[in-house]
C-alpha cells in the first residue's frame, strides 16, 4: 500500500468537519447565485425542477474538494483518488441478488415504523409533501437519484469515510456500520433511515472485499432506480403494493436471496482485490 497511487489517509472528526464546510460552502455558494439571479433577471431558480439537483451536486462536490485540499494532500502528499476498476462478471452476478434481497428486507422493516400518531403522522405527511416536490420531473428525478447521488455518495460515505476509518485503524465491519449509519442519519427521517443503514451495509462490504468504488455505485443506482420507477408508476415505493402481496412474502423472499448469495460472495466465492 505505501507505493499505491491511492493515498492512506484516514478519516476523523476534523476530517467530518470539513466535509461538513464544504457542503454548506456549495450550498451557500449557489444560493447566493440565486440571489444574484433573482435581482438581474428577475426569476428565482429554487422553483425549477433541476435546482434541487443543481443544490445536491454543488454541495457534495465542494466537500469532497475541501476533503481532498484540507486532510488528504496535507497528509498524504497525494490527490485524493479512487479505485473504479470493474470486476469479473461472475462477482455481478452475485452482488445484485444480494442487494435486491436486502433491498426487500428493509421494505419490511421500513413498513413497520408508523406512518400516523401525533408525532409520526405529521412528520411523515411533510416527507411525503418534500418527495412529491423532489419527483415532480421524472428525468431530473431519475438524474438525480440514479446517477448523481450514487456517484457523490460513494465517494463520501465509502471511499472517504468507511476507508478513511479502516486507513485508521478501525476494524473492518464496525467501520462498515458506522459509515452506514452515518450514511441512514443524513437522509433526516425514519423511514429512509433504516433503509439506509441496512443497504449501506451491503455497499460497504462489496467495497470492502472488491476494494472497487464502482461496484457500490451500480449497485446504489440500481436501488435507486427501483425505487424511481416504483414512484414514478404506481406513486409508491413498495413492491409489496406494486406486485399485491403480503409484506411477510416480501420478507421472506429478501431472507432468502440475501442469505443465499451473501453466503456465495464471503464465503463460497474467496472475492478480495487490492489496490495498487
């Protein structure tokens, strides 16, 4: 590893910090811009489709940047880099099964967290109001979930913070967990949030034992796609509702298919790469 071109650095709570700067810089900086916008033209762009999107990409961007100025060339003497080398097709066939298979476990778990009551109805009635808002232009909606956020979240969530931990010294699956939650808690509410952290986990270990950022990547676009198109034609992301059957069956199926090809990937199927 010390004569990879991908440098060691690790990640720590100022490395947080400045992940965190960086995203309000890149906000800041593009509402700013629209301030701008407004006073010169006379229109304000928060109302276009693309904005949030547009918001997003400034935001991750920026932080991955001061990440890469601030902790990882001071230390390293590198530019921050990453592997997204493609694997064997052999590994493809193994890793989607595995994703779709959590992907409906965490339906299940996701379904079972209140939706009414004095505390959750209202809070999920403003979830609902902010993804309506967010799906309102299909094409941006399938821009910005299926390929961008892929794309920048991978790159904070695995290829700087669940490495940055192992870099550290942080064993392998805590790091994993930790970066997953990290990674349930940014999304603001309960409902994602398990989601989240359980599909996270999967990310985690296929970069963990592939040591590519690509494969996360397809695999967070592929969940995200499958959510797009739920919303987008039967205005629910539930697969249960879009195939008319019991959650339990949900449940069962994702048991199956997750335990069956997880157990292919780590155990039957000795997949581990390196970077160099």
């Amino acid at each position: 590893m010390e004569n990879s071109r991908y440098p060691k650095f690790t990640f720590t709570w100022l490395g947080g910090l400045v992940l965190l700067a960086g995203l309000i810089v890149g906000t800041m900086a593009l509402s700013f811009f629209n301030i701008f916008w407004m006073f010169a033209f006379k229109e304000n762009l928060q109302y276009k489709d693309w904005y949030f999107m547009l918001s997003n990409a400034a935001g991750f961007l920026t932080a991955i940047a001061f990440f890469d100025f601030f902790i990882v060339r001071p230390s390293t003497g590198k530019k921050l880099n990453f592997n997204f080398s493609p694997t064997n097709f052999y590994t493809y066939l193994l890793i989607f099964p595995m994703m779709f298979g959590m992907m409906l476990i965490a339906e299940f778990i996701t379904s079972q967290i209140p939706t009414t009551g004095p505390f959750f109805g209202k809070y999920y009635e403003f979830f609902e109001r902010l993804m309506e808002q967010l799906t309102d232009d299909p094409l941006v909606m399938i821009i910005t979930a299926v390929i961008c956020a892929p794309i920048f979240e991978e790159i904070v969530f695995r290829g700087i913070i669940q490495k940055g931990l192992i870099n550290k010294g942080v064993r392998p699956v805590n790091a994993i967990l930790m970066a997953s939650v990290i990674f349930g808690l940014v999304h603001g509410n309960p409902w994602q949030f398990v989601g989240a952290v359980l599909l996270g986990c999967v990310l985690g270990l296929v970069y963990y034992k592939t040591k590519s950022l690509l494969l996360p990547m397809l695999l967070h676009g592929f969940n995200n796609l499958c959510s797009t198109i739920l919303i987008v034609y039967t205005k629910n992301e539930s697969f249960a509702d879009a195939f008319k059957i019991q959650e339990w069956v949900i449940l069962a199926v994702g048991i199956i298919l997750f335990s069956v090809f997880y157990y292919l990937f780590t155990r039957k199927y000795k997949v581990h790469y390196s970077e160099i």
